[in-house]
C-alpha cells in the first residue's frame, strides 16, 4: 500500500492505495479496520481537490 499522510488544514487525513494484479486480488481484498471510506471513485479525493477543501468540507465528506 502507498499511503500519503497529511498535515496543516488536513492533518489527522491518511490515504492509502493498493494495487492490484489482477481483479481477484482487488475483490478479496480487506481493508483495515482502520478504514472509514471508500474514497477510489471520490473525486473529492484527488490533489487538486484536496488542496482547496477546507478542513470542515472534509470532515463532511467522511461522515458515514
């Protein structure tokens, strides 16, 4: 897994990527119960998004 950890207005963020071989690995795959979102298809989540949201947009992005 790559996992990029942020800090200033989005410190306490913590993204994490897996790649996958084939599709059978990315289908059994099992997140760490650390893992509050499903963020792949966010694009919310993306760096040139990311650096413009606020700490409260983000924080409304993740509530379940």
């Amino acid at each position: 897994m790559g996992v990029n950890v942020f800090d200033g207005h989005l410190q306490g963020l913590v993204l994490a990527e897996a790649e996958f071989t084939t599709d059978d690995e990315a289908q059994s795959f099992v997140p760490p119960a650390e893992c509050v979102a499903e963020v792949t298809d966010d694009t919310r989540f993306t760096g040139g998004r990311l650096v413009q949201a606020s700490r409260h947009e983000l924080l409304g992005w993740l509530v379940l």
